[in-house]
C-alpha cells in the first residue's frame, strides 16, 4: 500500500471509532506531549465521601507490600500513597511481556522517570484470575517472536489467582517440548541467565504465584531502560484487583451500601442483573459469559466455577457442583471471602474499587468504554433506589485515564519497525535515554494512531455492525512504520 492509501484507511478507522465508540474518540485530537500526559490523568477531584472510603485500600496495599517486602519497605520503596487514589487496573498479572502492557506505566509515569530524585512508587491493581494463556501471555513470554512457555499446555486455564509458588523453569519447558534448538547460542545463554535472575529472586515471603508475580515485576521493571537510567527510576508495585477488593469486601459487606444491597437485596440485585447484561466483563448468561459477583474455586483444581442466581443462592453453571452453591447471605459471603473459596467478578471488583470507592481507573481502550457503560447502568439502577445521592458520586469518577493498549518500545530492523516485547528489550540493555526522550517529546494522538486498527478489530465485533464494518488492508506494521520515520 502507498502512504496516501495507508493514511486514508488510518482516517476512516478513526472516524468509525469517534462514532461507535464516543469516550475514545477525544483522544485521537488531544495536542499534547507524551511527558506531559501524566498531568492530565492525575488532576481529578474527589469528593470527601470517597476519600474516606479509600482508607481501607491504602490499608490493605501497606500491608500487603510489608508483608512481601518487609517492614522498613514503605520507606525503601518511597511508597506515598496520594490522599485521592488513582491506579492502573488495565495490566494482567502475568510477568511483563506485551507492547501494550509494558508501556502503559511508562506512558502514566512519564513525568517521573528523569526526575532528579527518585519518585514515589507505582501501586498497579492488577486482573490476578487470569488463565496462563491467555491473549497478553501465551503461556508465558514471548522473545524474539518465539514463544517462552512458564506454564505447561496442561495448565493454560488454571486461574492464576489459585496458583502454588512454581520454579518459573522456562529453559526445562523448552527443552522437553524439543524447542531449545530453535535459539541461538547468545540466546540460550541470555535465557539462562535470564531463569537464573529469576531463581535469585527473594520468594522467602511469597505465598503462592501471585506474591512471585509481584516480587518478579518489581526486579525486571528497570530493565526495561538502559543501566545509567536504573538507579533513579521508580519502583512499580503489582498486587492484584481479586486480593485487594476480596480484603475490602469482608469490611464493605459488613454495612448497609450500593455493594450490599446489589447481593442481599432481591429487587435492587434484579436490577442490577438487568441493568449490567451483555456490557463487557459483566454477563450473558445465554451465552454462558461471565459470572454473577463472584468465582467458586473449583475442587482439587486451580480453577474457578461460574456462579448464576437462582432464588437466594449462587449456583454453579455447571451441573456437577450444584452442591457449591453460595447463599445469598451476608456471613456466608463473607466467610468463604475468608477462606478463599470464592472471589470477587470484574463487576464486584469495579463496582467496589471505582464505583463505590471513588478511585480513578488508569485503563486500556476496552475499559474505557465498557466502564463508561457499567458508570451509565450504575445510574440507571440507583435512579429507582433508596441510594439517589450515590449517583452524584459516581458521576464524578472518571473512567477514560487511558494509558495501555498503545505501544511505544520499536526498533527498526533492515527496512521494517518492530515492535519489542520486554524480553526483546531486557536483551538489548533496555531502552537508551535517548530513546526514551525522542519519545517522550512526541505528541499522545501519535502513538494512538499506530493502534487504530487494533482498536477496530477489538470494537468492530463488539459495537459495529456488520454491515457497516470496514475491510481494510494496512495493518499496525503498517502505521508504525509511517509513523516512526526517525527510527
């Protein structure tokens, strides 16, 4: 394709996103450097009612952090929580491996990285049910366009969430599945030493996958940057959205709320299945997608069972474990919470965290528009309840803090852009300072055109129809190398 064609498909792409999905299309017109985008996703108001309501979760992450990293780890790691909350929820909890995830806390923390003292942490509230294979991670990560396996094809719907500590040993999964040949010697040897790192890893406090999770994340961050760059560089914490809103629901259950009432009140819990139906993340029940409130944890298995309301109780969708159903009642719900055996769905984990709580979501480009309709069905249902004044409330959240999704890591090889996971980078050295201020002086709308056609195949299925979907022929290689001439 030729340039011109290249950049009218771009333009039409962009005008069919700007219609079908409104909350997105401001951004493909926003003038505005990328080291100064943090400024933007961190000036919000909040309201006294919600900062109160955020007590609980700076209570809940202090703890958690002492509990991974020590007592003194709150000082070591400059961890300063703002008095009105704002986190990234858009990343998986996972190793860092995609484009897409990667740069979304370099994009929210732009305005931090060349700071003449280091800056306060990064707290990420992270999705911990994911399944190990799953779109970001194919069962592992992915280097050099070769596919790492952490997990066996045995384990790739496991929820990560119900995962034991694991040894990580990447290097025996290649070799039993007879792919160890297909790396280069300097390869292999970057693998190993790579596996190795991870081996050295403090997991004496770590409980089971997710807290190795978060100790791996917070070692290999910096490596995403050149060596010079490292010492100054924030700390990035992950703990995951199912361990912190489990924790804040065993208190928030306790009282009489929107969260209560959508579980232990029969009319106000119908209203909500009807109002949340068919919105992203929520449930289709006809379709057997999602869950309502919360996931069962499966018998003997790191698995979670799909839970629909029949009369006063939570029953499992599948026929075998009809005897796992959950009582709609306030000790039970909170006991099972307890041990475990249940967890929050997205809908509980929003619904508490943004919705209830006041905090600011930083999102990719699927969540702002699905939590702009969970914002809008949470309206509708508190309209016709005794909750009017919460609605007040949950206007004020704002939904569309857009940081993941776009891609920023390139380099360019012979005459093609490639876009480099985090193991591509962690080989290179990490990105040069150079690098990184070329990209930081170039404008937000910039990066969000190279991913105008991965956005549009993510909402075509979703909110076009058919008949009015484009067929297009340029592809993201084809924007990015368009866009990034200087490489």
């Amino acid at each position: 394709m030729t340039s011109s064609e290249i950049e009218k498909e771009k333009q039409l792409v962009i005008s069919q996103i700007k219609k079908y999905a409104p909350p997105l299309g401001r951004f493909f017109d926003l003038n505005i450097k990328l080291k100064d985008f943090p400024s933007k996703l961190y000036d919000f108001e909040a309201g006294p009612e919600h900062i109160a309501r955020q007590k609980v979760f700076k209570k809940i992450i202090l703890k958690k952090i002492e509990k991974l990293f020590g007592d003194s780890s709150k000082k070591q790691l400059k961890i300063n929580l703002a008095e009105k909350l704002v986190f990234n929820i858009a990343d998986h909890h996972q190793v860092l491996n995609h484009p897409v995830l990667i740069s979304s806390n370099f994009i929210s923390g732009a305005d931090k990285i060349f700071t003449q003292e280091k800056a306060d942490a990064t707290i990420v509230i992270s999705s911990g049910d994911v399944p190990p294979n799953n779109y970001f991670g194919k069962n592992g990560f992915t280097f050099h366009d070769k596919r790492v396996p952490i997990f066996s094809n045995s384990e790739r719907e496991y929820s990560s969430y119900y995962l034991p500590k694991r040894d990580f040993d990447f290097i025996a999964k290649l070799k039993t599945a007879d792919r160890w040949k297909e790396f280069s010697k300097e390869e292999k040897d970057f693998l190993m030493s790579e596996f190795e790192r991870i081996k050295n890893f403090d997991f004496s406090r770590c409980e089971n996958y997710l807290d190795q999770i978060t100790v791996i994340i917070k070692n290999t961050w910096p490596c995403l940057f050149e060596k010079k760059l490292r010492p100054n560089l924030f700390e990035l914490i992950y703990i995951t959205q199912e361990e912190v809103v489990t924790e804040a629901l065993i208190e928030i259950l306790k009282g009489d709320n929107i969260i209560s009432r959508s579980l232990f009140d029969k009319q106000f819990r119908q209203n909500v299945l009807n109002n949340f139906r068919g919105i992203v993340v929520t449930w289709k029940e006809n379709e057997e997608k999602g869950t309502h409130f919360f996931w069962r944890k499966y018998p003997g298995r790191p698995q979670s069972l799909r839970l629909y309301v029949e009369g006063e109780k939570l029953t499992p969708k599948d026929e075998r474990f009809k005897e796992l159903a959950v009582p709609l009642e306030r000790a039970a719900i909170i006991d099972l919470l307890v041990k475990r055996e249940i967890y929050p769905s997205l809908f509980l984990i929003f619904g508490v965290l943004n919705f209830y709580a006041g905090v600011k979501p930083l999102v990719g480009y699927g969540s702002v528009t699905y939590l702009d309709l969970m914002k809008k069905a949470w309206v509708k249902t508190l309209e016709v309840s005794d909750f009017k004044e919460e609605i007040k409330l949950i206007n004020q959240v704002e939904t569309d803090g857009l940081i993941a999704g776009l891609a920023v890591f390139f380099k360019r090889i012979d005459s093609k852009i490639k876009t480099l996971y985090a193991y591509d980078i962690f080989y290179e050295g990490g990105m040069s300072e150079e690098y990184i201020k070329t990209v930081l002086n170039m404008e937000f709308r910039e990066f969000l055109d190279v991913v105008a056609i991965d956005m549009y195949d993510y909402y075509g299925p979703k909110y076009i129809q058919p008949a009015e979907r484009l067929k297009l022929k340029a592809n993201f290689d084809d924007l990015a190398s368009a866009q990034f001439t200087w490489l």
